[in-house]
C-alpha cells in the first residue's frame, strides 16, 4: 500500500485545493494530509478558519483518508507516524526540498518528494484572494448607498 502526504492549511477551501489533493492522491493508495496548527502558520497571515473546522473540512473530502493536525513543535512528527512512500508539496508551498529530504533522511526515510503544479481552471484560488475579494466587496458596499 504506497500512502501518500500532503500538507497544507487550507484555510478557506477553493478548487486549487481540490486540485492539490486530488493530484496527490493519484500517488498513492492512500492519501492523509497534514493539516497546519493555528500557531504555526507564520509565513502568510493567520488562518480565517479555526485549525478543528479545517481539518474537519478536509477530512470530508473524498479524496482524502485521513487527515490530522500537524504537530506543534515538531513538524516531522506527523510524518514519523505515517511512514509515507510520497510527500507533495503545492506550487505555492515554500519548503526548501533539499533540507525536508536531508531531515526525512536524518528520521530513517526517504520518501519521494513531489511538487504539484498551479491549478488554473477557476478564479479564485487562492485563500488570500478570496479573503481580498470579500474585504473589497464589503467596502464598496459600506460605501455606496443604503438598498432598499
């Protein structure tokens, strides 16, 4: 059974995630994905969405077999446990492959190490754009007149 991990935080879920999951899941067998602790989340603004709903969210998904929160101090933990063949990272994901792969290797694994591609087929695909389109709509509303 070849188990496959993606990782991410999908705050607000949109079609590009769909995407990701999905093309991590033709991999493997089995796909679980690490969902990013509230407090880890650093290299963009914190999740809209509490860490509870969206792991929540992503384990409905039906592309997906498992989803789990990442740990809070160690992010390799969660790998240790799961032992995956493969690990996919988004076009988006700024993780520095040659140090995940030098510490997997440190741990005792050696997992194909996968970047998947931009998903281009919806607007609206970015957490962070969606979150824009809302504050923008709103102020233009708060700004015109009162509807009757």
């Amino acid at each position: 059974m070849k188990r496959v991990v993606a990782t991410g935080t999908f705050d607000i879920l949109h079609p590009g995630h769909l995407y990701y999951l999905g093309e991590s899941r033709k991999l493997g067998d089995v796909l679980y994905v690490i969902v990013a602790r509230d407090q880890n989340v650093r290299h963009k603004p914190r999740p809209v969405i509490p860490e509870d709903q969206r792991v929540r969210m992503v384990a409905s998904l039906r592309v997906v077999d498992h989803a789990v929160l990442g740990d809070l101090h160690d992010m390799f933990r969660p790998i240790e446990e799961i032992r995956p063949d493969v690990i996919t990272f988004g076009y988006d994901q700024h993780f520095n492959e040659e140090k995940i792969r030098d510490e997997l290797a440190a741990r005792g694994l050696a997992p194909l190490l996968v970047r998947i591609g931009q998903y281009r087929g919806d607007p609206y695909c970015s957490s962070r754009e969606i979150v824009q389109l809302i504050r923008d709509r709103d102020r233009q509303e708060r700004g015109s007149p009162e509807r009757v």
